[in-house]
C-alpha cells in the first residue's frame, strides 16, 4: 500500500502558522455549501408552482446536490494533489458561485437539476479541499482553534436552513436563495485570492481510476439510497441500492489495501484517534443529524404548531451551539477528548429521552432549554471529534484522512434523516409505547439508543487520546 511518499503541495510543519483569516473564509464557503444542501426544503412548492410541475419531483434538485457533492470528494482530493490546493479551493468557490446564478435563471425543472448538480461540483471541492488549506497551514498546537473555526457551518447550517429558505421565498422569491451567493461568492473568491498560500507542487501522483470507480458509485449509491429510504414509499429498490453502495464500496477497500499506488491511504485507519471518527464519531453525527429533521416534524405533526413557532422552537438548538461554542476549545484543554466525547454523546443521549416525553401540554420554556441544552452537547462533541480526528495523522496521510473524513460526514448526514424517518414509520403501527405521538417517542428513545453506542466506543478510547492536541502540544499519546 502507498506510503504517500509523493504527496503535493504540503507545507512542513516547522512552517505551519496558524492564519485566523484563513480559517474563517474556507468556514464561511463550508457554511454556503451546507446551507444549500438543505435551504430548499422549505421552498419546494413555490418552485413547484413556478415550474407547473408536482411538489414532490422538485426533491430531485436536492438529492442531485447532495449525491454530486458525495461523489465529486475522492476526485477533490486527487485534484488538490495534482494541481495545487489553492488553485482547486478557488476554481471550486468560482463553480459554485457561477452555478448558484444558473439555478436562480433556470425556467424549468431540468435546468434547475443540471445547474444544482454544477452548484455540487463546486461543493464537493471546496469541503475537501478548504479543510486542507487549513489543515496543512497549522500545527498541531492549534488544530482546536482550527477546527472550531470549521464545524460551525456543519452545526449551524441544517438548523438555519428552513428559516433562511422559508423567509427568502416568503419576503422575496425562492430565486434569492441562490441570489444571496453571488456576492458571499465573489467576496470569498476575492479573499482565497489573498489568504491562500501558494505552494510548490511536487511529484504528480497518478489517478487510481478503478478506486475512484468504486468509490464515487458506493458513495452515490449509498446516498440515493437513504434519501430513497427517507422518503413516504422506500420499498425494495431503496435497500437493493443501499446493499449496492456497501458492496462497492467494500470493493474498494479491498482493491485500496492492494494497489500500488491507491486512491486513498487505508493505513490512516491504523491510528485509533482518527479511526473513532468512522465508528462512534459516525454514529454520533448520523444521531445528532436526525434532531433537525424529526423536532419540526414532531411540534407541527404531533403538536400541531404551525411551521413559523416550529422552526423558531428549533432555533433553540442553534443558540445552544453559538454559546457553548467559545467554551468547548477551553473545556477539551481541561478535560481531554476522551471524557469530554464520553460526556457530550451521553449527555446528548439523556437530552434524546427527555425530548421522546415531550408534549404539546409540556411548558415551552421547558421545551426551549432541553432544546437550549441538546445543541450545547452537540457542539462540544462535534468540535471534539473534528480535533480528536486529526490529533496523530501525520503531513504525509492528510490528504487521505481529510477526504475519508468528508465523504463520512456526508454520509452521515444523509443516513441521519433516512434513520430518522425509518424510526418513525416503524413506530407508527407500534402501541406499546402508549400515549400520543408513539412515533416520534420511538424515534427519539431508539437514536438514545445508537448515541449510548457512541459513548461506548468513547470509553474504549486510550485516556490519552489526542493529548499533543487536547494539551497544546505538550504531550504525546500512543496511537
């Protein structure tokens, strides 16, 4: 297996130095491309209306983003190597931007579609590729400011996004949901122009093609499948596509572990710090990216609230992962990433409990601190695992480690929403539960279930865990 002796465009660590500025651009790039994965929810039949065509074809524009943004990161990495992180990073912000202005012309369904699969393209480049940037430019000292730079546009995004879709189209039209990206774009191109180092490319590594085959289908695959499995009728189709992804996908491990000169370099999975991000860290992020898909459901569903006191009740959980946020950086320091990841998955664990004995009777106060509380617990634990992943990967395993852990993070997101609403349909003819809205008691009290499992892979952690990190650069722990 490829020891990645030939990596590109990697600066030495005795040369990294931590840019704030940096960080806070490839953030707010993160922050368009995970909006846009999810803003439209709340706009489809406003452009359903537009188009003449049924509301429930338009979810087409949201799965060909999401699968195109899955697919496009294998390549995304290759691409940084061979031609240059910031060349990539700012072609993809110009993709993107250029792509969001096709989708607000678009006149039919179909140019709507093409344009949102060009807008994921850019994506797929800019997640990969902007955590490189920053990755590479900071030492490990640092890696905990870094990275609390990074994970907010992944926790504030699916939270903020029915609101900001709902008020554009409300105030304005559903066009300006692709409008607002013209000028965020063109300033963020601007800024990569000026913040990004430019750095030597050395030896061109040559693309494995069967090991991106392999890849990009499992992960399309495994995507369409759980959007298909998250939808009112999942039928065979859904879980034979789903066994196709993981069957691809396990293929391509196997031909990775024997090429010569592979995709990725599998051998990061020997490091137990950045190993735990594809088992509990999984886990935990497919768990907490149910929250915002089943809470609006459950309070107009089960509660009968309308859409607006819904998703203002939701916005709970964004203020708890804005406040806790300038504390998690001094809390991980404290503690270490061990206690911390253990505290924060059980803690989240609990909060999934109470809110399955929510009800419509429940005083909103009440319902608004657990909610207040859930997103503090998310937060802490989200930016632990974002840190922890990275604590002991070596310059040479970047490339790799940062786009298996991007294509994971995505994939999680969307089996987060599949799982969700598996629970709930299983729940839905089950009485044994009692009392109103069983489905959604089910759903909440089953994903406490799989967040315990994350806390379980927590424990098993060495106590040590990410301590050169968690200390500042001051220690050392076995990998």
């Amino acid at each position: 297996m490829s020891t990645e002796s030939n990596r590109t465009d990697v600066a030495a660590p005795s040369e990294s130095t931590w840019q704030p500025k940096l960080a806070l651009l490839v953030a707010a790039t993160f922050f368009m491309e995970f909006l846009d994965g999810t803003v439209l929810t709340t706009a489809i039949p406003s452009i359903a209306s537009d188009f003449r065509v049924p509301a429930a074809d338009v979810n087409i524009t949201m799965t060909a983003y999401l699968v195109t943004v899955a697919m496009g990161i294998p390549l995304s990495s290759w691409l940084a190597e061979r031609m240059g992180a910031r060349r990539v990073f700012c072609f993809a912000i110009a993709v993107f931007t250029i792509a969001s202005l096709l989708c607000a012309v678009s006149q039919d369904l179909t140019m709507l579609t093409l344009s949102r699969v060009a807008q994921g393209a850019g994506g797929a480049m800019m997640v990969p590729v902007g955590t490189l940037v920053v990755l590479r430019g900071t030492p490990k000292s640092e890696l905990l400011r870094a990275t609390a730079y990074l994970v907010w546009p992944g926790l504030l995004a699916p939270v903020l996004a029915p609101m900001v879709g709902g008020a554009l189209t409300t105030f304005l039209s559903w066009h300006w949901i692709f409008l607002i990206n013209l000028p965020l774009g063109l300033a963020a191109f601007i800024a990569a122009l000026r913040l990004v180092p430019r750095t030597a490319v050395g030896d061109k590594r040559r693309l494995d093609w069967l090991g991106l085959l392999l890849t990009t289908l499992g992960v399309g695959a495994l995507v369409v499948g759980l959007e298909t499995l998250g939808g009112h009728t999942p039928g065979l189709v859904a879980a034979v596509v789903v066994g196709g992804g993981v069957l691809s996908l396990a293929g391509a491990v196997w031909w990775m572990t024997r090429a010569k000169v592979p995709l990725f370099n599998l051998g990061v999975f020997g490091t137990r710090t950045f190993r735990a991000t594809s088992t509990g860290g999984f886990i935990y992020r497919l768990t907490i990216s149910s929250v915002p898909f089943l809470l609006p459901l459950m309070f107009q569903d089960g509660f009968g609230w309308d859409p607006l006191k819904a998703g203002v009740m939701v916005a709970a959980v964004f203020v708890g992962n804005i406040g806790i946020k300038p504390a998690t950086t001094p809390i991980i320091r404290r503690f270490g990433f061990k206690p911390v990841l253990v505290f924060a998955s059980f803690a989240s664990a609990v909060t999934f409990v109470l809110c399955a004995f929510l009800s419509a009777e429940t005083p909103e106060p009440v319902i608004f601190g657990l909610l207040l509380l859930s997103g503090a617990f998310r937060s802490i634990g989200f930016s632990a695992y974002a840190s922890v992943q990275y604590a002991d990967i070596v310059p040479e395993q970047l490339p790799s480690a940062n786009a298996i852990s991007a294509t994971l993070v995505q994939l999680a997101a969307g089996a987060g929403i599949a799982v969700g609403a598996l629970f709930l349909r299983l729940f839905e003819t089950a009485g044994f539960l009692g009392g109103e809205n069983t489905a959604y008691k089910g759903a909440f009290l089953a994903m406490a279930v799989l967040m315990l499992v994350s806390t379980v892979d927590s424990l098993m952690l060495h106590r040590d865990a990410g301590a050169e990190v968690s200390a500042g650069g001051r220690g050392r722990q076995p990998r």
